[in-house]
C-alpha cells in the first residue's frame, strides 16, 4: 500500500505570497458521525489552515494555479 505524499504549492497574489500544503482525506467514521473527506488542498498562514478545495491527481501547475487564485479572489480580502 503507497503512503500519501504531501505536497506544498505557493501562489503570488496582489503582492503577496500564499502557501498551500496538501493533505490526504480522512475516511468515514460512522459512529462519530463524520463524513470521508477527499485529498485536499489547505491555505497554511499563522499556523492555522482552513480547506480551499479537493486535490485533482495529475493536474496542471498551471491550472492549479488558476484555480487557487480564483480562491483567493473570493476569500481573500486585502
């Protein structure tokens, strides 16, 4: 069984630079209600993260990055 394989993106955006880490999804948990979540990209900032979308295997860097500037575009705030 292969393990998962964490990967780190940085995006430039309105002068800044943001960084994202993927993470492996999380499966089931019944009994505690949880649903299986997908492999997913996270913006990483101050020590938090919060869950910006589900990794594409094999995606284009530069889709990738389109797709992570449009995130920005509508949750990111000056």
């Amino acid at each position: 069984m292969s393990r998962y394989k964490n990967e780190q993106h940085s995006v430039s955006y309105n002068g800044r630079t943001f960084h994202f880490i993927s993470y492996e999804g999380r499966g089931a948990s019944a009994s505690q209600g949880i649903a299986a979540t997908p492999p997913s990209w996270f913006l990483v900032n101050a020590g938090k993260r919060w869950q910006v979308m589900p990794q594409v295997p094999d995606q284009s860097e530069e889709e990738l990055n389109r797709l992570l500037k449009e995130w920005l575009n509508s949750n990111v705030t000056s």
